[in-house]
C-alpha cells in the first residue's frame, strides 16, 4: 500500500493529502528538507486535519510519505516540530502516545506502514546527544533531530 492509498482509506483525513511537502506550514518550512524531493509521495498537516475531530488532544504536526530509492514500499516520517528543553520531553512523548493509540484505532493503514517518529527543534535543544532525555526519547523509538531534518534518499540498511 502507498502513502496516498493509505491516506486515502483514512476518512477523517479526506483533502488533507498535499503533494510534496505542500502540506508543512511556512513557519516549518525551512526545518523539513529532502535529498530528493521527487521521492516525497505526499504530506499531511495531522494536527490541522484533526483540529476539529479532537481539539483538546496533544495531537502530532506532519505526516510525510517517501520511497527510498533502495525500498520497495513507502515510508511514513511522522513529524513533530516542537521546543527541545528537557521541561518539553514529557509533552512530546505524549503527543507519541496519542499518535501511536490514533494510528492504531483510526488510521491502521498508515499505522502499518513503514515509520520514523522524528522529533524537530522549534528553538535551542537544551538536552545533549548523550543525555538521559535522549536515552528516554530512544527507549520510545522518538529520534530528536536538532534543528531541521532532511529525509534521505537511500533508507538505512
């Protein structure tokens, strides 16, 4: 299944698929590249798309599709933008948690899809590459990325 197909058999997110990276806000836009772009199938503003449908839930910012050039089936990048002080850590795993109980009773689709959780710095990190935050973001499968992201070509081996 590819990303569009899976965004597609979503209800709650019908229009919400944007070609490439149409979907990033302005203010994000500088901090969500790619090597290639014309291998991103798509993205989708989650936190825009299910303002209306949970309001008052922590809810994720980005969804992109990519093929790598070395795989066969897209990958979903789920992405958040969002400060990296150590105060901010619990918020950001709680918006993970929320997606992952989202992905898994409403979009099962893209739930299956191959995925990263990408963590993207709205201002100063104020946490080191060797911190006890970033052990805790690893443990939940949540990689901090620093200031921007840039999604590469070949997906890693």
């Amino acid at each position: 299944m590819t990303f569009r197909q899976a965004v597609e058999a979503t209800p709650v997110l019908a229009g919400a698929l944007q070609s490439g990276l149409g979907a990033v806000r302005a203010a994000h836009k500088e901090r969500i590249l790619a090597e290639d772009t014309r291998r991103i199938q798509g993205s989708v503003d989650i936190d825009s798309a299910l303002k209306s449908t949970h309001p008052n839930d922590a809810r994720w910012d980005y969804a992109v599709g990519h093929r790598h050039r070395n795989g066969q089936v897209d990958t979903v990048y789920w992405i958040e933008v969002h400060p990296a002080n150590s105060r901010e850590v619990k918020a950001v795993l709680s918006k993970l948690q929320w997606l992952r109980s989202w992905l898994k009773g409403s979009a099962p689709r893209l739930g299956g899809m191959p995925k990263e959780f990408i963590w993207i710095s709205s201002g100063k990190t104020s946490f080191t590459l060797t911190s006890p935050q970033q052990k805790q973001l690893a443990l939940q499968g949540l990689r901090h990325v620093g200031r921007a992201f840039s999604i590469p070509c070949k997906a890693n081996a």
